[in-house]
C-alpha cells in the first residue's frame, strides 16, 4: 500500500550525500594533509580510475563538460572554416561548445523513437567543410554509433560523444567514452557521476590528442612556465577528484538501481493510449540519467502531476535553435520537426537511485491515475 499523500520530488542527493559522507569526509581530509589542491596525485588517481573505468587509454579531467567539449574540437584543430553536425535535440552546452571554437553549427533532427541523432540525416547533412559530428547520448541511452563511425570513416570526419549523461552507458559491449574519438563528460551534481560543485573530463585512446587536451587545459602549457599554444584555465580540482574517486566505486550499482527503477515505471505504464514509454534499441544498455515518456497532453499531465506532489520536469522545453541565442541567426530557421515536436511532449518522471520502492510506486501510480484520466 503506498502512501498517497507524501511528495515525491524530481531529484534529491541527500541520501546519496549522508551514504558517502564518511568517505567524502576522508577525502576531504587526504586533500588537507596532501597540502596539494590542483594538478596533483587526486586528480591523477581519478584519471586512471575513470579512464579504466571507460575502457579507454587516458582520461584527462577539466572543469566542466562544457569545457570537455570545446577543449576536444579546439584540439582536433575544428575552427571557423570547419562544419560540426549536433542534434537538435539537447542541452544547449553541446552547441554553444561548437561556438566557443567559431564552428559553423549544422544541426540534425532526432529519431523520435530514440531521441538521438539520426544517422541517416547526419548523411544528408554532411559537406566537404564537415569536420566533426557530436553524437550526444541523450537521457544516458547511447546513440547509434556504429552508422555513425562507418559514416565518420568514409567521409573522414571526426566523431565525438557527448556522454555528459552516459557514465556508463553500454553500446554493443563497450562503455560511452570509448566509443568515438574522443568523449565528453560532465561532472555537475546531477549527472549519474557527479562532484560536489563543477567538473568535467575528456576520454580517448589518442594519445596525442590527450596529451594535446592536457596542455590546452593549463595555459597551453605541459612543462611549467612553458607555454605552447593559447591554452585556458580548466581544472579539474583536487577535491573533486577526491569525491569522484569516492563516488565512482558505486555507479555501477547506482546505474543498476535506475534501471530498475525504469523498468518499474515501464512496466506500470506502457499500456497507456495516452503515454509512450521509452524504447530501448537491441544492443544498448542506457543509464537512465533521465526516464522520459511522451504524451499529446503532457502539460496537463504535468500540471496533475504536480497537484499530487510528484516532481516533474521537460528536458528540454526549448530546443537549441529557437533559443534567443540563436535568434536572428541561420539556426532559427533550421527544420527539426522531430525536436521541436519531442519539445511539446517529452516529460522527466522522478530519478535518483536512491528514491524508495514506495516512492516508485507512488509515481507510477499517480502517472497512471492521471493519464487514465485523461485519455
Ligand atoms: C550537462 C550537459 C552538458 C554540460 O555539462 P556541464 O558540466 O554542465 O558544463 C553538456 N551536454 C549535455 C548533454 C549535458 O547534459
């Protein structure tokens, strides 16, 4: 019997936060006694764990994913006469990372059943000033790289992952961040791996490419005082490494815990005329950084939902290119009619590994009530 009057809301790290506390705490006090705050023996450490982790050959930490991604296409030498394809659908870091570097954006409508890139727009998108392609695994569920890397093989062009929300994820076997030529992760607090502040970290097997990555990230330098090329400030601390080499150990149970948690969901609402749960693609282990279903009504689903004290949220209410960033540009006028239609009816049900049985059934159970309700 669940209780129909607690609330249950779209995210919380506080159990995941007093669980981890000793260890965060020992953390904090190996940084203490280290006397080291940036580039040292913490930060290191993580780098080898993540990049083993990823099963990749280096992993270089920075203080964003934000700045993962610029700093990858600033390495692949992607510049102002250079073409990178992004899918319409995503958070706005993925396209503002092309910017930074002066790219020209080219932008690519979703599958509507996955949500990701479809490759076979990517095709049609693809000129002679194509550089680069980001294939973002939306919602932690990988994107169909194996189109992609013949398509990036065949016309020479660079593919990068924005794993951002894929710690973890699985494609065939092999784990998001190993899966292209380089990878992005972000850190932020929410993400499935996330630090107690900022941060950030690129994967791959090039070697040239990591060492590249590692100088832009410190004024361009690799041995002290000496600097090579205009490099930028983009750390990832000691501290937060030390938390992430606490919290990594356990993603792998926290990634089982949300898949649980959506197969729950999946289970109790896929019957639904007015709801499409998500699909999972044959070969791919998502990671559920977000579980997202579809309704014709989803406004006055959400507006039920919140009645009821169940937490919700639309990733993302506005797509990249009718952003005001963007507008008065090219990109405002782009054809994304797959984005823009998700935009209207794609909603985030409450998860964090740490929500309760009762809590899933709580959500589970209002969902149903009020989609029934409105069918
Ligand atoms: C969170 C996120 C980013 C940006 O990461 P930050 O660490 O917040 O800069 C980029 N891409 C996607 C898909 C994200 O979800």
């Amino acid at each position: 019997m669940t209780n129909c009057n607690t609330v249950v809301p779209f995210f919380s790290s506080r159990i995941m936060l007093d669980e981890l506390r000793p260890a965060l705490e020992r953390a904090l006090a190996r940084v203490i006694d280290s006397g080291q705050s940036i580039l040292g023996d913490e930060l290191s450490a993580f780098e080898r764990q993540f990049a083993t982790y990823c099963g990749v050959s280096h992993a270089i930490g920075v203080a964003s994913g934000l700045d993962a991604l610029a700093l990858i296409l600033r390495a692949l030498g992607i510049d102002r006469e250079s073409e990178v394809i992004v899918p319409g659908q995503t958070f706005v870091a993925t396209w503002l990372a092309a910017d930074q570097v002066g790219a020209r954006l080219v932008p690519v409508d979703i599958d509507p059943v996955t949500f990701n890139i479809d490759h076979r727009a990517v095709k049609s998108a693809i000129t002679k000033r194509t550089r680069a392609i980001i294939a973002v695994h939306l919602y932690g569920q990988p994107a169909e790289m194996h189109e992609l890397s013949s398509l990036a093989r065949q016309f020479n062009i660079d593919l990068i992952e924005d794993a951002a929300q894929a710690h973890g994820a699985m494609y065939y076997g092999r784990r998001a961040g190993g899966l292209g030529k380089a990878a992005a992760f972000s850190f932020y607090p929410t993400k499935n791996l996330g630090a107690l502040g900022d941060g950030g970290a690129v994967t791959t097997d090039d070697p040239e490419l990591a060492e590249r990555i590692r100088g832009l990230r410190n004024y361009g330098s690799t041995k002290k005082y000496h600097h090579e090329v205009p490099g930028v400030n983009s750390r990832l601390d000691e501290l937060q490494a030390a938390f992430l080499s606490a919290r990594l150990p356990h993603l792998d149970a926290k990634n089982g815990r949300r898949r649980e948690i959506a197969n729950a969901y999946s289970g109790h609402l896929r019957d639904l005329p007015e709801l499409k749960v998500p699909t999972v693609p044959d070969g791919t282990e998502p990671v559920w950084h977000l579980y997202v279903v579809r309704s014709r009504v989803r406004d006055t689903l959400r507006a039920r939902l919140d009645e009821e004290g169940i937490g919700t949220l639309i990733h993302y209410p506005i797509p990249p290119h009718l952003q005001k960033v963007y507008a008065g540009t090219y990109l405002q006028a782009a054809t994304l009619p797959h984005t823009e239609l998700a935009a209207s009816e794609v909603l985030s049900l409450p998860m964090w590994p740490e929500m309760s049985d009762a809590e899933v059934s709580r959500v589970a159970c209002s969902v149903r009530k009020a989609a029934v309700a409105l069918g």
